[in-house]
C-alpha cells in the first residue's frame, strides 16, 4: 500500500454551528465543494496542501448526527489518500484488520473511501481516499 499523504482531517459538528464560516473569516480558507449525504453537510476546505473537512450534522439518524449527540463537536477522523484503495483495502483485509468497509465504496466529490475500525488503529477513525 502506497500512502500519498494526508488528504483531509474532519471534524463534525452541531447543525448551525457553522465552523465552516469560523474557518473563513479566521484564516481565509474557502469551501471549495458542498455536498448533502447520510442526513448531513459535508464540505471541504482547501488549506493548500490538503482539506479541512466539516460535517455538520443534520436531523434524523444519520452516523454523523449520533456522533454529535454522543462526542459534542470534534474530531471525527483523518483520511490518508492511497494510490490504490482496492489494493490497499484488499491488503488490509487479508492482514487481518478490522474494518468498516470491506470494499471501496463511493465518497464525495467522486472520490472512492474505505474506513479502517478505529479497533485496529488505537481508536482513530482512519478513512482510506483514492481521488478520481
């Protein structure tokens, strides 16, 4: 498995809680893409050698919103990029190590992400990205 670098840090917060903003009007960061899935926000802001992630929750069920409700706003999870996520998750799998997602699935902004248990990783929710 080829690790490229870090791709994003996320952090969820409350719905309204605009962090989003607090990042722009501190530091001039800019959301370059929105998208709505899974019952919230997810937006990405370029710091210029990676993104900032937000994911604001919303209502209903969503994994992001019982996150919130349990945690308050923090940290959610570091996403490292990967050259091959196929490989990388297949790799990891036939290691031994637990995780979320089995196989690489869709994630925004036409990227593909698999999810390593935080079980395997000294509880840090560690997200896998391969960029289209």
């Amino acid at each position: 498995m080829r690790v490229l670098g870090i791709h994003h840090v996320a952090f969820a917060h409350p719905e309204g809680a605009g962090a989003h903003d607090v990042l722009n009007d501190l530091f001039g960061l800019p959301v370059v893409h929105t998208e709505r899935a899974d019952g919230m926000v997810e937006r990405m802001i370029d710091t210029g050698h990676g993104y900032l992630q937000t994911l604001e929750a919303g209502s209903g069920e969503g994994v992001i919103n019982r996150f919130v409700e349990r945690n308050g706003g923090r940290l959610h999870h570091v996403a490292l990029e990967v050259e091959d996520i196929a490989g990388a998750v297949s790799e990891l799998v036939d290691r031994g190590v637990e995780m979320v997602d089995k196989e690489p699935r869709r994630g925004g902004d036409g990227t593909m992400i698999a999810f390593i248990h935080p079980n395997a990783t000294a509880g840090m929710l560690v997200e896998l990205v391969e960029v289209a």
